[in-house]
C-alpha cells in the first residue's frame, strides 16, 4: 500500500460528520493510504511514501453520476440538441429510439470518449445503464472508473406507424433472457479482484416492462442488496400510457407494487401528477416518493433542450427525496448537469435562493451515493474511499477564488480538474486520462455515426433521412 500525503493544501472540501455537510478547511492535509482515506484536517505528521505540495491545489470529492448512457448518447452528437417532436410533447426521444440503430460493435467506441469525458469533469463513480454489448466488460475494466453496471433489459420494445402515437410490441421470452443475462454479468462485475466493480438492476423503461418483471426484478435486487433502477416519468406520453393501462400515475403504479425505497432510483421522475405538464387530479407522487425514501435521478441537460425541467429541485428536496445527478446524454459532464440542475432549479421556482450551489454539490456526491447506498463515497472523510479530484486552484476560470465551489461549477468546470483519483489510483494528470484512448476513440466516432445514419430509413416509418428528421443547423450551400 502506498500512503499519499497532499500537505498543506489550499481548500479542502472535506465531510463533517456533526454538520452532515460537505466544509471548507483552507491550508490543511490529506492522506490516503491504497484506496482509504486516513486523514482530514490540520497537519499530518505520519509516514508517507509520496507527498505532494499542496499550494495552488483544491480537493474536492469525486462526483457519482447515477444515470447515464455513455456508450450511444456519444453518436446522437449533432442530432439531438435540437431535435424534438411536438406530437410527442416535445420529446424526441421516441422517434430517435425507433429510427436510429447503432451497430453493436461500434458501442464499445462511444463509451470509451465518455468514459474520459466523465472522469474529466470529476466523475470517479458511474451508473452505466446500457443494453450490453461486444467489449464492455473489457472496457469497464480498463477504465479505471468506479463503475455500477445496469444492463437493460425490457419485455417490450417501443414503435412508430403514425405521428403521434406510441405503441409497443411484447416480448416478454427476450425480455426474460435479457433479464438472466443481467444478473450473470452483473454478478461476475461484482467478483472483479479490483473491488470497484458492480452493478444495478436496470429493467430499462417503467412502460417497457409488465408488472411480474418490474416485481421480480426489484427482488433479485434486493436480494443482491444492489440498487434498482428505471425510467419513471420521463415524458407526457409514458403519463398517459401507463394512466390507460392502470388509471394511475406512474410513481402510484410503483407505489402500488411496493418498488419504491432505500435502493430504488428513479431516472427522471419530471412529469408527476403536478407537474405543469400534466396537472393530473391527484397530488400524491411527491410525497410518495420523499416518504418513501427513493432517490431520483436529475438529469437537466435532456430536457432543458425539449424546453421543460424538474419542477422544482426545493420543491424534491422539502418532501424529501433523495436527489442524485445523472449526466444522461451529451456532452458526458457532470459539472455542467451540477450548473444546469441550479440554474433551472430557480428559473422553475421564480426563486433565487433554491438550488444553492451547495444543494447541487450535495447532490451530485453524496445525494448519488446515498442513492446507491453507500456512505463511504462522496466525501472526504476519514473511511471514505480514495475518490479524490485536484482542482487547479490557480486556472484563470477559478479566480478570484473566493469561493472554489461557486468558481467551478458557475465557472471553469471541467477546464479546472487537473488529477483523479479513483479507489487511490491516479487515472487523470494533468487533464489527460491514462487509462483510456481517448482521442483515438473519438478519431473513429465519425464513420460509426455515418453508419447509423446510413440506416435511418429503413427503421423510420417514413422512410426519411436522418438529415430529414434532424436538419442541419444552417442551409449548406452547393455552389
């Protein structure tokens, strides 16, 4: 085991038990000896193999990002920032899913930009929800990250003959095989001799998936002692869908299941019945959801660009759900979800005090692993795990450093992480990740996309181009 001794350090955002809060200390030490944390305050005086001068730095703990899909979001980069269906209240993400198909073997490619992208803007633990593919486990592994695997699985599947509708086609033999194959790959992540590796169990979409597998998933997670994790009111059109199938919202149909608590995240959980897009009769989702325990995963970046948000982030907090980030989608960075989850939180109230910087913070480390029920990460504590990012307290964009956190996430964000340390190994220096290719990757980015485009037509019920469901941003001229 190596003992690493960061002296005199700047700005500390350490964990204090008696305030439950993440605090500033200024000009004080931490050491971390393998993959724990071993001291948290003024100056340490102990054995250490490698020091490091803490002067122009600020330690803050790693970001856990709750719900993300790294590997296909990747090559939606220039289609889906500006693509939303109005028949679908805004969202686009019906139509995509049914007209675009990604090939298998080019997924391994997108998840290796994401990846270095996360742990570039702090991520040190990630919920990877994606329907498995050739070469994740090997580039799970190669990594570095702290990674929870959520491999989907669904017993029906979503399609399009019309404009406005949604419909489904069942299949619930695929979706029990896909559910067995989880549990397989998430209990060999789980043996990995590293210790950084799990997994959630991920039934993918609430309406994607009848009652018997919803009921007996949450229960191999439980028995697992694993999270449990779907998406839950994530659109208008899920609302109406499961209000036709069982004459209740969906959080009420989870409730009435006994899905929610401890363990249970929720990805999204936008339209509840007061929300202004649904203004249901009932007021009963919020409270179901703090009194319960459950976590959700807020998520800002894909649904500011439909023109909609959590409505509010005080309002979750006050009822007491356990609030958690998720990057989603691209670009793949937590620090500018934690901006977006602040800023909208006071555009949805109309109040400046909401969504604090330090809410956000809260959210964003030890909101996401309470949420995977772990009191060891997202913070700098003594126990904690070594999950630690460096911060060039001197970048242009962090100064004046009257405040570290204001400066980075209103700020520099990803531009100020200079190191990351994942369970006490250093996986980023200097701004460039060491475990994985990134640029290489993002070299190849290009014709994997041109080839899900290619097939666009033949997936869309109408035949279009992907150019005809998401137009250029300006005119190319010919001539």
């Amino acid at each position: 085991m190596t003992i690493t001794h960061f002296r005199q350090v700047d700005w500390i955002v350490a964990w204090d038990d008696n305030l439950n809060s993440h605090c500033y200390l200024q000009g004080s030490d931490l050491v971390f000896d393998g993959n724990q944390i071993t001291h948290v305050g003024r100056s340490y005086d102990g054995a250490a193999d490698l020091v490091v001068k803490g002067a122009g730095l600020c330690l803050i703990p790693g970001l856990v990002d709750v719900h993300a899909h790294p590997a296909s979001e990747m090559f939606y980069r220039g289609i889906r920032e500006d693509h939303s269906v109005r028949e679908h209240f805004m969202t686009g993400l019906y139509e995509r899913s049914c007209a675009y198909a990604i090939e298998p073997e080019d997924l391994q490619v997108g998840a290796e930009v994401a990846y270095a992208d996360l742990m570039l803007s702090g991520v040190t633990t990630l919920v990877d929800i994606t329907f498995p593919y050739p070469g994740w486990t090997e580039i799970i592994e190669r990594s570095g990250l702290r990674l929870y695997a959520a491999p989907g699985f669904n017993t029906a599947r979503w399609y399009r003959d019309n404009a406005h509708e949604l419909k489904y086609h069942e299949d619930v033999a695929a979706g029990r095989r896909g559910f067995e194959a989880a549990l397989k790959l998430i209990d060999q992540l789980r043996a990995h001799p590293s210790g950084r590796l799990s997994g959630v169990i991920s039934p993918v979409q609430i309406d994607n998936n009848n009652a018997e597998m919803l009921v007996d998933s949450h229960a191999a997670a439980r028995d697992r002692g694993l999270p449990w994790t779907t998406h839950v009111a994530q659109s208008v059109l899920e609302h109406q869908e499961m209000v036709r199938r069982h004459g209740i919202t969906p959080v009420q149909y989870l409730a009435q299941l006994g899905l929610l608590g401890e363990g249970t995240i929720l990805g999204h959980a936008i339209t509840i019945d007061q929300s202004s897009w649904i203004r249901w009769h009932s007021d009963q989702d919020l409270g179901l959801l703090g009194d319960s325990g459950t976590a959700v995963a807020h998520c800002p970046t894909p649904f500011m660009r439909y023109g909609t948000t959590l409505e509010h982030f005080g309002k979750y907090l006050d009822a007491g759900v356990v609030l958690a980030i998720g990057t989603d989608t691209i670009p793949h960075n937590m620090l500018e979800d934690l901006r977006y989850a602040a800023i909208l939180g006071r555009v949805a109230s109309r109040d400046g005090h909401v969504a604090s910087t330090a809410d956000v913070f809260h959210a964003g480390t030890v909101g996401g692993a309470r949420a995977l029920m772990r009191d060891d990460l997202g913070k700098l504590a003594v126990g904690a795990k070594a999950d630690i990012v460096v911060l060039n307290a001197r970048h242009p964009q962090m100064q004046p450093l009257r405040d570290p956190l204001k400066s980075l996430i209103h700020s520099a964000a990803e531009r100020a992480v200079k190191d990351v340390y994942i369970d006490g190994h250093l996986v980023v220096c200097d701004h460039q990740v060491l475990t994985l290719d990134r640029d290489g990757a993002a070299d190849k980015m290009a014709e994997c996309q041109r080839r899900m485009e290619r097939n666009v037509p033949n997936n869309d019920y109408l035949g279009r181009t992907s150019l005809e469901i998401s137009p250029l941003s300006l005119p190319l001229l010919t001539k």
